[in-house]
C-alpha cells in the first residue's frame, strides 16, 4: 500500500502527498485530513471487495 500523509506546502496551505507525488493541495488542514481519511478508507473499501473473490478462487483451486 502506498504512504499517504498530508503535508505544509509552502504558501501556508496543505497538501494531501502519495508516496512522493501531491494528490491535492491548496487547502485547509481540517480539508486535508478528511481528504486523507477518504483516501485511505476507499483503499481499504478496495482491499475488501478483492477478498471474497480471492477466497472465492482459493477454494476452486483446491477441490
């Protein structure tokens, strides 16, 4: 998984960064972090729907 994190950028604003590259930037603190907290919860929203077809496929795999 990619490190996320938000950062000061430098005209006094925020930036949302992933691994090395800004993602957005230009707000608020407060708008980075619910910005950030997206980010990372649609990954894991990702992550989880890969799982029933993973297992899905393990058990076919098997028999």
């Amino acid at each position: 998984m990619s490190r996320i994190s938000v950062k000061l950028a430098g005209d006094g604003t925020h930036m949302v960064v992933q691994d090395r590259d800004p993602v957005v930037s230009g707000m608020s603190l407060d708008e980075a972090e619910n910005f950030l907290t997206f980010l990372r919860v649609a990954a894991r929203v990702k992550r989880t729907h890969r799982l029933p077809d993973a297992v899905r496929n393990r058990g076919t795999l098997v028999a």
